[in-house]
C-alpha cells in the first residue's frame, strides 16, 4: 500500500539552505571560533564573514559570544561584542560605530504572540545606534532601537526603543538621565598614542 507524498506539512525547500548554513555555522562556532585566543579578532571576523557577517576590519568578537546567524548580524567600526554575549539574530541586528555590547548581554530577535494559542514565532530586528553601550547581563528585545549614545544599565530589560543620549535601566528598562558627554570619540591620532 502507498501513501501520498504530502508535502504541505513540511518547510519549503528554500529553507534547506538556511538549516544547512545554520548546522555548518554550529559546528564551527563550537570549534574553530570558540576555541580561538582571545585576541585573534581577524581570525574570528574571518570566520563570521564566511558565513554572512558585515563587519569591519575593527569589529570586535570575543571567542565565547554566541551568534546564531552570522548572515543577519552587521557591526560598525570599533564596536565589541564581549564575553558570552548572545545574540539571538533570527532577524537583523544592526550595531553601528564605536558600540559596546558587555558581558552576558542578550540581543533576542525572536519572540512569540501569546495571543494565539499555536504562539507563532514573531522576528523583529534590532537597530543599535553610533556610541551605545549595552551594559553586562541587560537584555534587548525584538524591534527595538536604541538610540545614539544611549546607555541600557547593568540588567536592564528594554522592551522599548531609547532616546538618543540618554541612560536607561531597571526591568522593564526606564529613563535615568540624560547623558552627557564631555569629550568625543578620541582622533587618529589618539588611538594610535593609546594603543
């Protein structure tokens, strides 16, 4: 006895490459990435290029930061990722110039519509703006945007787009204060007598 092939019930075949990409991407980053020396960046950008990123030669990853697509991630110039971020790119996540994502801080694209029983899957990108700091262990959700120069304090929860220049903290994330800077991204010049 046959069975009709059914297919309505399976994913679309242009899925296949995503899970293939996805799969690879797996085992490399358990691997080859993970286990890199913490200062091999172009090692790692290397790597996350191969797959999909848009970095530039001074977006840095650090080898514990947890990518689940490198395809929807971008980084601006002299922007970090620190130890054991997660980055949960279902959708897009945008980090502009001169950002600093801290320990453990988690970037979730994904989320799901309590609303329906089923709760289908929701993917939202995250825009990080010039000059923001993702501070350790905060969490930014899906579509949000965090404006420039903005600060997400230590464990804050954003669940709505900041202001630009502006401190927010607390769950779910509120304003704190204006922030004010006194001086500018340090010049050529400076970073090379830093350096």
């Amino acid at each position: 006895m046959t069975f009709p092939l059914d297919l309505s019930r399976y994913q679309s075949a242009t899925a296949w490459p995503t899970k293939v990409r996805r799969t690879l991407w797996r085992c490399i980053e358990l691997s080859l990435f993970r286990y890199s020396p913490s200062k091999c960046f172009g090692w790692r950008r290397f790597l996350l290029r191969l797959f999909g990123a848009k970095l530039t030669t001074t977006s840095y990853v650090y080898p514990t930061t947890q990518i689940w697509d490198p395809k929807m991630l971008e980084m601006g110039e002299h922007s970090a990722m620190a130890s054991h971020v997660e980055c949960y790119c279902i959708d897009r996540i945008i980090i502009g110039n001169h950002c600093t994502i801290s320990q453990e801080a988690f970037l979730c694209t994904g989320t799901h519509d309590v609303s329906a029983y089923n709760m289908p899957l929701i993917v939202k990108p995250i825009y990080i703006h010039d000059g923001a700091w993702i501070c350790a262990r905060a969490y930014v959700g899906p579509g949000i945007v965090i404006g420039e120069g903005s600060v997400v304090a230590a464990c804050g929860v954003v669940v709505r787009d900041t202001e630009p220049w502006t401190i927010v903290g607390g769950n779910p994330a509120a304003f704190i204060k204006k922030r004010l800077v006194t001086a500018g991204p340090p010049s050529a010049e400076e970073r090379h007598v830093q350096s």
